[in-house]
C-alpha cells in the first residue's frame, strides 16, 4: 500500500491531517511531496446540478447476506437509471447506440449501520462481457473499458478535488463484472508535479482532459485487499437472465455513520455502469446517476448526495 492521506472537515473544507509511509517508497514519496508543497486541491462547494441525485439511505434492520441475491433488498427504495439523460457524454460515448432499457439500464439500492454502507445494484445489459481492460498492465485501456459498476464517494463530505491512489476518503471504485475473476480497483492517480493533464485523443482529433495538471495515472488493483483494512468489504456479483446484479459492503471510515440529527452528515455518492457489448476495445456507453459529464472522476463536487436516515 502507498502513502496513507487522511483528509478531515474543517469549517467546510479538507485539510491535511497526517500522513503514514507504507511500502511502496516510490509511489508513498510522490505523495509526500506533493502534499508538502499543497499540491492537492482545495475543497470547493458541491451540490450536483440534478435535482434527483439526492438518495434517502435507510438503516439496515435486517441481516444482509453479500451473495448477489437481492431478495434480502424487498422494500428498500431503489433508483432506476433507465432514461437517456443518465448517460455520460464524453471521450467519444454518449446515449446514440443505446438500444433502449434492455441494452442499458440499472436499479440501485442503499442501506447503512454503524460499521458499513451496503450497496445492490440491479444491472440489466443484454451482452454482459469478461473482462479484457481489467487485464492490462498498461494504461492504454483499464476498467473502465469493462462491464461493471463504478462507485463514487466523499466520505467526509469535503467536496474535494484531486483525491489519489491512498486516500482514507475519496474514490472512485471499480467493481468489474467476471463470472470466474472479478475485480475491483480503488483510485487511479498520483501526484507527480510538473505533468501535464492527461487527454483523451478523440477520433476526429478533438482532445478532452482526462486529468488535472500534475498528476499521472497509476492502476490501484485491490480485489485481494478489499476485505481488510480501510475497506472491510465484502462483494458479489450474480449473472442474472437480464444481466448481473451487484452486492456489496464496506466501510466508511471518514463518514460519520449516523443520521444528520445524531451527529452525521451528507456523503458524497454516485453510481456509473459501464457497458462493453464486444468484451474489447473502449466503452460503449456509461450510465451516470450524477456526473454525466465534466471530469467527474477527479471532482468530488459532481457526486450526487447520500443522506443517512433511520426509515
């Protein structure tokens, strides 16, 4: 594991509280001195321009069962992604090959307690593909050219910006869809002053940005380490007749897990289902619950919201 960040609210914004040196010593030290230079981006305001992307989590009042089978879900409110206005339009993808719900579409479902946030999400997607992007050393594909869902969170509700590969309190969380070998991947960059942002090289020699300058991207595979510390996870997916369901739980060791009246606060979330009908080659399409567009996964500010209540 790199260099640990841990971010806390102050009046509103993150700051810097410690940091803790872990193995890897090249990739810990980017970090360092970034942060020692204030290299990480201050927080800013968020609040998602979708007047939907506010979900209601209920707390957890009966056992949850991390097996792909959601019947354990009933009565829980779900969201459904199943409407054009929840594709993300960027890097050459947009709604204009979507077949309709049975191509793409996606219910998902929240629940909390004290110790974990649960997440069921409901995918349909009539060609469901193993992984390729996931299997690359190199950067020039990744997961996010595989099926599987992406989850996004501020835990500590900073709004930040700029969060990298080790940080406590921001990620951008790829859970790959695999019958045999699923995946899951937390964060994909790391400081390194003086870069240039990343771009993405569209087919008609447009170039849209990929990431913020002074950064490069650095793959974070943590599908053996998800159940320990800081995650304590557990996930499953589940092949379905329409597509795949996904269940999953793990820790939120930034948030205040507790109702906004007993001392909690809202969370940053967001949800993103990524379609590859070939099994090669770039994404399809990518629904989005909130960050349709912009660079929503270098800015916590795009997230939707996530509000912990009792029922």
């Amino acid at each position: 594991m790199p260099i640990l960040i841990e971010r806390v609210a102050d009046n509103g914004h993150c700051k810097i509280q410690w940091l803790r040196p872990e193995s890897n010593r090249k990739l810990g030290f980017a970090i360092l001195i970034a942060s020692l230079f204030s290299f990480l981006p201050p927080a800013g305001d968020c609040s998602s321009s979708h007047p939907w992307a506010t979900y209601r989590a209920i707390k957890r009042t009966h056992p949850i069962k991390i097996d792909g089978d959601l019947s354990d879900w009933a009565g829980v409110p779900g969201f459904t992604m199943a409407e054009p206005k929840f594709f993300f339009v960027g890097q050459g993808i947009s709604a204009a090959k979507w077949g309709g719900p049975q191509d793409l579409s996606a219910t998902f479902r929240v629940m909390w307690d004290e110790q974990y946030l649960y997440v069921a999400v409901e995918v349909t997607d009539d060609h469901v593909t193993e992984p390729h992007g996931s299997l690359v050393k190199g950067n020039e594909t990744g997961s996010w050219d595989d099926d599987g869902v992406e989850l996004m969170l501020d835990e500590d509700g900073c709004c930040t910006a700029g969060y990298y590969i080790g940080d406590l309190a921001h990620h951008e969380i790829h859970f790959v869809y695999s019958a045999t070998h699923p995946f899951v991947f937390d964060n994909f960059w790391i400081p390194k002053p003086g870069a240039p942002a990343a771009v993405f090289e569209l087919p008609d020699g447009g170039r849209e940005p990929l990431s913020l300058p002074g950064e490069e991207m650095a793959k974070h595979d943590v599908t053996r380490v998800f159940s320990k510390w800081p995650y304590n996870g557990a996930f499953a997916f589940k092949r379905t007749a329409v597509g795949y369901n996904l269940e999953l739980r793990m820790a939120l060791p930034k948030a205040r897990m507790a109702t906004i009246e007993n001392g909690g606060h809202p969370i940053g979330f967001d949800v993103a289902i990524n379609d590859n009908d070939l099994g090669s080659g770039p994404l399809k399409q990518q629904l989005h619950w909130s960050g349709m567009s912009e660079m929503f996964w270098r800015d916590t500010k795009y997230f939707g919201t996530l509000i912990l209540v009792e029922k």
